[in-house]
C-alpha cells in the first residue's frame, strides 16, 4: 500500500544562528494511521483508474491540505449523496455511512467505493448487535462528528449519544438492566474512561464493546503525548480543527499543563508563543500528512531551534488492505505492488 506523499525532512542549512540547547522533540507514532492511509489511497487509486471527476461523501479525512490536494487532483466532496449526479462514482469517508446514506445511494444507481475504515466498521457491527440483542445503546461522543451520525444511523431508535459524564445523569431508557454502550473511536481516553465510570453508576450491568472501541492510533497518539509533554515547555499538534483525534492531543496536553495549541500548517505558529521557550514537541493527528510537520520543524530550526530529536514512544505497523472495489478495478498483482 502506498501513502501519501511525503516530502523528505526539511532541515533547513545550518546556520550560526541555531542554538542546540533549543531542542524540537518529535513525537512517534505521529500523523497519518493506516485508516487515513487506506482512505487516501482509495480516492488517489480512484482518480487514477477511473478518472476525475470522483466524488466524496464529506471530507475524506478530516484535514483542509489532504482534501484540497484530492480535490486538485479532480475529487469533489459533498455533503449530501443527492448531490452526487445519478449513476456516478462515490466515494464513503473514512468516517463511515449511516444505512440510510447507503440506501440513497442504491436508489440513486450510484457506484460506490466504500472507504470507511475497518475500526469504524467494527462499531457499526457492535451497534447493529446489540440492537438486535434489545439493548438500549448509549454511544460516547461529539454529537456534529461525521462518525457519530453513521453509527447513530445503525439504530437510531434505541440509541442516545453523550459526550459528557455530567450528561449521564440525564439518559432515560425503558429497561435499566439491557443498556449497552460504544464509543467513538477518537475520543479522550481519560474522558471516555469518565464516561463509562458514569454509565457504570448509573447502570451497574451496562455491558460494552468486548475490546474499546477507541482506536489504537488514537490511543497511541495520546499515549505519546502524555510520556513526554511534562519534558516540553509548548506541545504543537499539526491538524484540523474539525479532526477530533488532533483536538483531542492538544487537550491531553493541556491537562497535564503544558501549553498546547492546535496548528494546520507552519503559518498558524505565533512567534510570541515561542517566547523563553526552549523545548517543543511536535505531534501530528492521525489525517495531518508529514509534510506539514516537516514544514513546522523547518520553521522552528528558522527560530533557532537547533536541536531536533525524534522521541518514539512506541512502534506501530498497522495497515489496513484496500477494499474490494479497488482490489477488483486494479486487479490482485497490482495492489500487492503498491
Ligand atoms: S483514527 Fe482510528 S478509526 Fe479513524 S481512520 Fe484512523 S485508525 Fe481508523
């Protein structure tokens, strides 16, 4: 499998002005996870084989340079699957389709490639389960996420979304003792932990997912971040600010109290954040591509900052293989090329 391209490390010349004791600290694993990997070559091997223009259902990943880059390259993103012209060539995101969105697009005759990543799936899977089962479901997350309104969409009528413990308090469902709950695959592991303390108070025999359903580049990109944010004076997660898993590191960050902020690209810095800093980290959510950190670290050697360290946390090989769709237009030898 490919990814996407990726500058090489653009480490700027030497110069007399950079200082050693000022250290850039990158964070690995970092940036794209294989559902993102998987998702953007899906829409590259689309346009390649079938030609512009492919549509997009929503942003394919959540980060403004990747789907601008996809949408130069002849990719249109929609939000709506009426607005894709009857009997074309759609595109799912990553972040997954409600059964509804699936079956308008039947209806509509159009040919759809399915990009949904695999650890979403598996939540629609849980969610369709324990529907089946009686459950009443409470699924953890941030309600306007393109996620959520997938997942929710499996079993609309027995399923309440909370994104907070304070909203426990609140849930009402017809039996106490059949209550599931799932979650959003990006979420805070802290916050989501909380959650589920709630749930458990409020109904001592919830059952869950039987693994979590909070994915393991979510979790090891806060892991990260949590090991090695008290050794920095300012953490900077490269991201959009729609991708939940990017917002999520920088609250990680906070609340071990080292500043943070969320940055898409090297222009978002603010010299004054710098000021009487002399250790950063740089981190990166998992649909922001490395050259954008390559570009943040350039900046950074730009202020002096002589010193740049890659700290790895933790190793991460997870791939995931291309759906059926691309694997028949392309053929088998072809994909095992890539
Ligand atoms: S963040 Fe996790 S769930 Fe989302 S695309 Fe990546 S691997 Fe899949």
């Amino acid at each position: 499998m490919t990814s996407f391209p990726v500058e090489p490390f653009a480490i700027e010349p030497e110069s007399a002005e950079l200082n050693p004791q000022k250290r850039v600290m990158l964070l690995k694993p970092r940036g794209f996870c294989a559902g993102v990997v998987r998702a953007v070559d899906i829409v590259r091997i689309a346009l390649e084989t079938f030609g512009a223009p492919i549509y997009v259902r929503k942003e394919i990943v959540h980060n403004s340079f990747v789907v601008n880059e996809l949408a130069e390259k002849g990719a249109i993103f929609v939000d709506d699957i009426d607005d894709v012209p009857e009997g074309m060539r759609v595109i799912y995101s990553a972040h997954g389709v409600s059964p509804a969105v699936r079956q308008r697009s039947k209806e509509r005759g159009l040919k759809v490639i399915d990009a949904t990543c695999p650890l979403v799936t598996k939540v629609h899977v849980e969610a369709v389960k324990f529907a089946r089962q009686g459950y009443s479901l409470v699924l953890i997350g941030h309600r306007d996420h393109d996620e959520i309104e997938g997942t929710l969409g499996e079993a609309p009528d027995v399923t309440q979304v909370v994104s907070s413990a304070e909203e426990v308090a609140s849930l009402q469902v017809p039996d106490p003792n059949r209550v599931a709950y799932l979650t959003q695959t990006t979420l805070s592991l802290d916050e989501a932990r909380d959650i589920i303390q709630a749930l458990k108070e409020k109904f001592p025999k919830i059952v869950g997912p039987h693994s979590q359903d909070i994915c393991y580049a979510t979790e090891n990109r806060q892991v990260a971040v949590k090991n090695v944010a008290h050794t920095a004076d300012l953490v900077l997660v490269v991201g959009s600010t729609n991708s939940s898993n990017s917002n999520r590191l920088v609250e990680v960050s906070r609340n071990l109290n080292t500043v943070a902020h969320l940055i898409d690209n090297s222009n978002a810095i603010q010299p004054s954040w710098l000021e009487g800093v002399s250790t950063v980290a740089v981190t990166a959510g998992a649909s922001a591509p490395e050259i954008l950190v390559s570009e943040v670290v350039a900046y950074l050697r730009g202020k002096g900052f002589g010193t740049v360290d890659e700290v790895e946390v933790m190793p991460e090989n997870v791939r995931f293989g291309l759906p059926a769709e691309i694997v028949q237009a392309i053929g088998p030898a072809a994909v095992a090329a890539r």
